[in-house]
C-alpha cells in the first residue's frame, strides 16, 4: 500500500485531518469550519473554538480515513500543528496526536504553522526553484519568507501590528457585512471603483521590510464617518474596492522591495488571504513583471488544512528530522524568533 501519514491541523477555529501517501499525494483533506460558531461574534472565540475542536477532532480524523481508503492500522506516521495559534486549540490537536501515536507506536512529527502554510506550494508544485521569497498572509499572520532550501524558511519581514487579513475582517465587522469578513469585501469589492477613495501607504521609518495595517484601517474608518458609509451607502462598493487595493497594494510593494533585497527565482503566495481574487491577479502581474515564477496554491491548500502538515512533515522525515518524544511535545501559542522552538 505504500507509506501513509496522517496530519491533523487545529491552530485556531478549523478543525482538520489529511492523509497523505509518500510521494506527497493528497489522499483526504478534511477540513470543518467553525464560521457560523463564531459569527454572531464577529470573531473568533478562542473558548468556544477549543470545545468544538474537542467535539470535532475524533469524526474529522475517522473522516479522513475513510475517504483516503485506510485504518489507523495502515498510517506510518502522524504530523501534528504546534503552534503558532491558539494555545487551546493546538493542545487538542497536539493531545490527540500524541494518544494516536503512542497507543500506535508511530512517528510523531511536530509541524510549525506558518512553515507548513508556505511548503502548501510544494504540494501540487514540487519543483519550485529556490530561493523562492513566500508571501504568507491570513487573518493573524503578514509575513515574507525567504526559502533557501525547502525546509529553511526564514522571516525577513512581518506586521508591527494588525495583519492583512484583520484589517479586512475588521473594517467588515464595522459595517456589518458578515463574517469572515475578508471573502464578502472581496465578492462586493468587484461592483466597485478601487481608485475612488484615497489610501496613503504607510511607510516604515526604519526603512525595514515591515509592514503596518493600523493606519489604512484607521484612515478607512475616518473616510466611513466623513461619508457616513454603512451596508446601503451608494458607494460601499467604491470604498471597499479602494480599501482593498490599498491593502494589496501595501503586500505588493513590499514583496518588490523583497525581490530587489534577495534576488529570488521565484515567488510564492500562501496563507488564507492568498484565496482573494484580486491579490492573486495583482501578484501574478507582479511576478511577471519581475520576471519570476510565481505559485499559489490551489484556494483548498491556502486556508488551514492538515494536508500542508502532513506534507512539510514528509519532507522532514525525508532529510532525517527526528520524530518527536511524547513526552515533551507541546504546543506554543507564538514563535518569537526566526525559528519555531525546539
């Protein structure tokens, strides 16, 4: 039958199991959203999202097995999120790993979360040329990576404060359109005229890769209440079209600057955000423009998914990353440095 993995992905409100063969074939890609849970929120609960992953995680990963055509008997290994997240939630996914491979006897390989959202590439496109400069952007994550090689993934930047996809989410929550915000802003944005309202891009004095969304939320927010904008406002669409470019504007200039830094063969764009329609046209005419290749993943892989750990743990396990030790496995609701803990 071949070699088997199973990952298993709970970082913050999806609750998810994959199984993967060998040769990185995606065999099951089970994934649970928790969007209506949280909704009348306007937000992740992080209470309520690790109850329900307590709920979910038993007849997600029985679900994945059963589409991947496969028992518990049959996997050879497991691969678990460790963070970065919510630190309840990734206790249960690390929890039920690590019950699942000590009654087992398996490997257990820990899989850290940003890491594995931009090795996603790597599953429908195994042969990206590195160096490769990975833009990642979700709802709590805006960072560039530089890729060397496959399993050397570097930050060269980050967000000093709200990620892309907050400000998206939040400036939705402020006119009451729905959550998550981010994919409504990007379906209405379309109706609308991106250069009709007046975004400033913020500038880093320190001349670094950084990136800051605080103030194009909080100019956004100015131009709602000069306009009185709210959900019927003849021009909403006009300003979350503006809003939006603005935004992708921002993640493109600084990827130029990246490229300029680092001289990259290719480009990548990953993470949640990287489903929105408009930042991947944009990014593939920057990449031409460069005369790079780009990849992005396929928009299953872009969200939260257990196959994107699965497929980073195969790759560790390939170049001879040791499994985890049972006993010491825990999860860590930040990485604070260039590299996930130890």
């Amino acid at each position: 039958m071949g070699f088997r993995i199973l990952g298993i992905e709970t970082s913050c409100d999806e609750t998810s199991a994959a199984v993967l063969s060998g040769d990185l074939h995606v065999l099951s890609n089970i994934v649970l959203s928790q969007d209506e849970i949280h909704a009348p929120y306007g937000g992740v609960v992080p209470e309520l999202a690790s109850r329900q992953h307590i709920r979910s995680i038993g007849y997600i990963v029985e679900e994945s097995l059963k589409q991947a055509g496969c028992s518990l008997a049959q996997i050879d290994a497991y691969a678990v999120t460790q963070g970065p997240g919510l630190i309840g939630s990734l206790l249960v996914g690390v929890s039920f790993a690590k019950g699942l491979a000590y009654f087992n006897r398996k490997p257990l390989v820990p899989v850290d979360h940003l890491d594995s959202h931009v090795y996603s590439s790597f599953i429908e496109n195994p042969d990206i040329p590195l160096p490769a400069l990975a833009l990642l952007v979700s709802g709590g994550h805006t960072s560039i990576f530089l890729l060397e090689e496959k399993l050397n993934c570097r930050p060269v930047s980050r967000t000093r404060d709200d990620a892309a996809g907050e400000a998206l989410d939040k400036i939705a929550k402020f006119l009451n359109l729905g959550y998550p915000g981010g994919p409504v802003i990007d379906r209405l944005a379309e109706k609308g005229d991106p250069g009709s309202f007046g975004f400033a891009l913020p500038r880093m004095r320190d001349r670094s890769l950084d990136t800051s969304f605080s103030g194009l939320k909080t100019a956004a927010l100015t131009h709602i209440r000069q306009a009185k904008i709210d959900d019927r406002h003849p021009r909403l669409f006009d300003f979350l079209a503006s809003f939006q470019a603005a935004v992708i504007r921002v993640l493109i200039v600084n990827m130029e600057k990246a490229v300029d830094a680092f001289a990259p063969r290719s480009v990548i764009l990953c993470g949640g955000v990287a489903r929105n329609r408009k930042l991947r046209t944009d990014f593939l005419a920057f990449a031409e423009r460069t005369r790079l290749k780009a990849f992005i993943p396929s928009p299953e892989f872009c969200t939260d998914n257990a196959a994107m750990v699965a497929a980073l743990a195969l790759e560790m396990l390939r170049c001879g990353s040791p499994p985890a030790s049972f006993l010491d496995l825990n999860a860590y609701a930040r990485r604070e440095s260039g590299s996930p803990p130890a």
